[in-house]
C-alpha cells in the first residue's frame, strides 16, 4: 500500500540550555469541564489500539511545527469502533492564551472549542471528543502538568481519552515521532484518592499502539503523485548518514538536569524527615516520581540511538575493511 509521505521543514532549530526549564513549564492549555462533558464516549470496551487518519496527523505536525519554540496543545475529535480500537479523524488547536492572562480571553478560548465542535457537527464532521494533543521537545512530557490534564479528560470524558505527543525536534531528524498515552490505573486511582502512596515510575503511563490509516482516495492521490513525479519520493542513503553526537549531547545535558531536580526533592525528604512535626505534611511524591519517569525515558532514547547506530558502525568499518583490500590488490 501507499505510504503517507510528511514533508518537513529543514530548518535548523537550536535550543540552548535553558530547554529543560523550557520542557517543564505550564503549557497554553485550558482545561474546561463543560467542554469535554459536550460530547462524552462510551467506555465499555479498553482501548487497545489507536487509528488516526493521515490528514489529522499532517493538521497536528503543522500546528506544532509553525509554533515552534512554543508548546501547543489541541483537541482530538473521532469515535470509539469495535475490537478496542480508538479511530482519530479530526484535529483542531487549541487558541494561544495570552501572556497576561486575562479571564476575558480565556472565556473566548472555551467559545471557540465549542464553536468549533458545533460547526464541525454541521458539515458531518466527527465532533466527538476523544482527547488531545501536545508537543513536546527532545521526548520531555513528564510534568505534573500533563498528568492533572490527563486525569480531567479520563475522569470526566472516558477512561479511553488519550493524550497525543509529537515530538518535531526529534522528526527533523526523519522520523516521525507520535506516541498516544493514557494513565494507567494505579495512578488514576492514586490521584482520585489523594493517596500520596509509591507508584514504580514505569506504571505511570500506559502507551498504546499508534496505526496511521488514508483513505481510498488518498491511496490513490499519494499513487498518482508517485508516478508523476518520477520517483521524486524514493528514498535515498540519507538513512545510512552516521547520526552527530548532539543528539547525544543534548540527552545528557537534559538528563543531568532532570537529575538535579530528582536530587532537590530528595533533599526535600530528607528535610521532611528530619523536622517532623505531628501536623505536618509529607511532600508529595508525584514530582520525584514524574522526574524518575522522564530520566528513564532519557535512557530509552539513548539507548535506541545506540542501537540504530551500531549497525551503520558495522557497515561503515566492513566498507573500509572492503577498500583497504582493494587497495593491497
């Protein structure tokens, strides 16, 4: 079949030190009750499987590429289909909040959601809420943030509501990186009980798997512009590129960073432990556990970069090996 082809900017992006405090920080989200409750899925079977139309994709990758260096986030729109599967057909942004805050705008933006949901309904447009969407930079996302976002929309939408990350850092690079998450249960249950208990960092976040679908008449523009152009789309050796260590580089930058903050609530504890008082509250877990989450997601990352790595090492040592050979001949 037809693959999607993504066209993406090749400008170059640099960020300095300051991403880690940037990553951190509170996204330009509005949170509103009424509107998740507008439309509200049925929850009888878990979602095991994510379906997202291509176009829905290239709408979410435009959103976050032009808003760069901003974060930005979004609605979902789609419905829940049988056998577990969560079908996204539409996406739309969620408006820029206002530097200074004020209510006036923040009621414009909940208008526009639900201005937004109705109209879509008027030209038979799924306008069921199913979730959102968030960018992120170099696969930072684990922020109390995001967490109290998501336990909203599976609390008072569907425990199937899911949160979609797009990385456009990391997809300059070739490829795309969209992952869909939810809140598992152990933490759902947590935070719904004020329950300030341990939760394994790895059982914070439950990852469900992501299938990029087009329709009939997309397959067949896709086909059509394949053969017009003359094989302009065929892939070329810039896989084989050995990767540059700033990827690397910025990974460890960013991880040394996070394990301060791991190291500040730490002390935090410790504090706590030594001054304990009968009416006083012990800090709460969630930030360490949320920075234990994002340092291991920085070694994953790594780690695969690593392991994508080697085999062009491989390669690239037999080709020499190959030359020195002819060379000798």
């Amino acid at each position: 079949s037809a693959s999607l082809y993504f066209t993406f900017s090749r400008t170059a992006h640099y960020y300095n030190s300051t991403l880690h405090y940037f990553n951190r920080t509170t996204y330009s989200f509005v949170y509103d009750k009424s509107i998740v409750m507008a439309s509200v899925i049925d929850a009888k079977q878990k979602v095991t499987a994510v379906h997202i139309d291509g176009l829905a994709v290239l709408k979410i990758v435009k959103h976050c590429q032009d808003s760069l260096p901003t974060m930005v986030t979004g609605s979902l729109l789609g419905l829940m289909v049988e056998n577990g599967v969560l079908e996204i057909t539409h996406a739309f942004p969620f408006p820029d909040q206002p530097k200074d805050g004020s209510g006036d705008d923040d009621m414009d933006g909940h208008e526009y959601q639900l201005e937004m949901m109705k109209m879509l309904r008027e030209i038979n447009v799924d306008n069921n809420c199913v979730g959102w969407y968030q960018s992120m930079l170099t696969g930072s996302y684990s922020t109390s943030t995001l967490v109290e976002n998501q336990q909203g929309y599976q609390t008072d939408l569907s425990p199937n509501a899911v949160v979609l990350l797009y990385d456009p850092q990391q997809t300059l690079k070739g490829n795309l990186v969209l992952r869909a998450y939810r809140l598992s249960s152990a933490c759902m249950n947590a935070m719904l009980k004020q329950n300030n208990s341990f939760i394994s960092p790895s059982k914070f976040f439950e990852e469900i798997p992501i299938h990029i679908k087009n329709n009939g008449l997309a397959n067949a523009l896709l086909y059509d512009l394949n053969a017009n152009d003359g094989g302009r789309f065929k892939c070329d050796y810039e896989q084989l590129d050995l990767e540059k260590d700033s990827y690397v580089e910025k990974n460890l930058e960013l991880m040394c960073s996070w394990v301060d903050d791991l190291a500040n609530e730490q002390h935090k504890f410790q504090y706590y432990a030594r001054h304990q008082k009968k009416d006083d509250d012990a800090p709460k877990r969630l930030e360490s556990l949320l920075i234990n989450h994002q340092i291991r997601q920085y070694c994953d990352q790594m780690d695969r970069f690593a392991g994508s790595n080697f085999g062009k090492l491989f390669l690239a040592k037999s080709l020499r090996k190959n030359d020195a050979t002819d060379e000798t001949k």
